[in-house]
C-alpha cells in the first residue's frame, strides 16, 4: 500500500473511532436501561463495523476530491449496500448533531466553529 492511501486509511481509521463513540453515546441516552443488550447485539456484528468504517473512509474519500468514488468502497469491503445506506442513514445525523471536529480533512479550519460539523456537500453526498 503506497504512503498516499496509509494516510487516507490512518484518517477513516481517526473517523471509524470518533464516530464509534458518538453512536455508542447516542443509544446510552436512547436506550438508557436496553442499552447493554441491545448495543452488545450491535457490536458484536462485523457488518456494523465494516459499514460504519465503509462510511467513514467515503468521507475520507469525498473529502479529498479521490478518483473512487461510491460504490467503490463497499464493492472492496464486500458490503450489502442495504447495511451501509442503514449506518448512513440511521447515524450519520448523529455524528452531524454533535459538530464533530473534522480537523484532519482538506478545507476543515478550526477557528471557525461552522467548518467544524461535516459540510452540507458531504451530507448530501452520504444521503445520495
């Protein structure tokens, strides 16, 4: 793998994380007494886990203008596209709530608290 997708993987990696917990924070307050049984369920599903880094690595991807584009990620993740739409769907307005910082992409500064959420493009883009 050349050094160029190791730093695209290293930030959908960072991504997969942060997302991760978002989504696990979110079920704690809608669940509240479910949520060991019911997140324990989730997490134990490879499918989740693959989706949601599916998900991450199409930001990623989006983010810097790279020549794959969707369906390219989840073809090489072996990925029902109906597991991802549903991650895409279900918990990407989750992530998109909480302003989460995406530091890490092209185009994202800090000191301006609007670029800090994901951008209207790429929400649009994971909704197509």
């Amino acid at each position: 793998m050349t050094e160029f997708a190791q730093q695209r993987v290293a930030i959908a990696t960072v991504l997969y994380y942060k997302f991760l917990e978002l989504i696990l924070n979110a079920e704690r307050a809608r669940l509240k007494e479910s949520f060991q049984s019911s997140v324990s369920i989730l997490l134990a599903m490879d499918v989740f886990h693959a989706s949601v880094f599916a998900c991450c690595f199409e930001i990623v991807l989006f983010s810097y203008n790279s020549p794959f584009c969707f369906p390219w990620i989840i073809d090489n993740l072996k990925i029902p596209p109906y597991h991802f739409y549903k991650v895409a769907i279900t918990h990407c307005p989750t992530v998109v709530a909480s302003n989460l910082s995406y530091s890490l992409l092209p185009g994202h500064r800090s000191d301006h608290q609007e670029e800090k959420s994901l951008s209207r493009s790429l929400v649009k883009h994971l909704n197509q």
